[in-house]
C-alpha cells in the first residue's frame, strides 16, 4: 500500500490490518505517519509488535516472510525516496547489462 501517507489517510481498515503480516518498508516513519498503522496504534487495536519487519530485515532474511499460501502479507511503503533510488540503480544496471550483451559502444543505452 502506499497511497495513505499521512496520518489521516487510510486505504486499509483495522480488520485488514489485524489479519495481515504487516511489513513495512521503514518503521521509524511508517508507523508514525501513516494513518494505516498509525490510526489502530493510537487507538490500541495493534502495537508496533504487530509489525513483522521491515524492508532490509527481509532482503537480509533476518525475519520469515510468507508462511503459507493462506497467510494475507500486508506491505506498507511509508513513501521513502530510498526505494526509487534503489530500483532507478536496479534498472540502469539491468540496462547496461543488456546493452553490453548486445554489442552497444561502451554500455551506453
């Protein structure tokens, strides 16, 4: 999810949220200021406990992802720059690799 990024914004409610493993891409600003996690913990319904993990605990495998098919994954992305830079690095990369696979001066794409 990533359109409720403040916190009196939600696209989830607290039903979805309690039957979910809620992951979130950065903890110290999903839960604060996003009204999907930050709405049910101001009023009790879940703690930060709830919250499985975060982005670079499950790159790094340090927290179970996905258990079965019958368990409902809940990632919230807070809205951090961070993930764009990442995938902007992914794909130039990705995009020299082809280039320099199919004969292209010096990498250029």
């Amino acid at each position: 999810m990533v359109g409720g990024f403040t916190r009196h914004m939600r696209e989830a409610d607290d039903g979805a949220i309690l039957r979910s493993a809620v992951f979130v891409d950065t903890r110290r600003f999903t839960v604060t200021e996003c009204g999907d996690l930050a709405q049910p913990m101001a009023s009790g319904i879940i703690s930060e406990d709830h919250i499985r993990g975060d982005l670079f605990e499950l790159a790094q495998s340090t927290v179970a992802g996905r258990a079965s098919v019958e368990d409902i994954t809940l990632f919230k992305n807070g809205g951090g720059g961070h993930l764009d830079l990442f995938t902007a690095i992914l794909l130039r990369d990705l995009a020299q690799g082809l280039a320099q696979n199919h004969g292209s001066r010096d990498g250029d794409v």
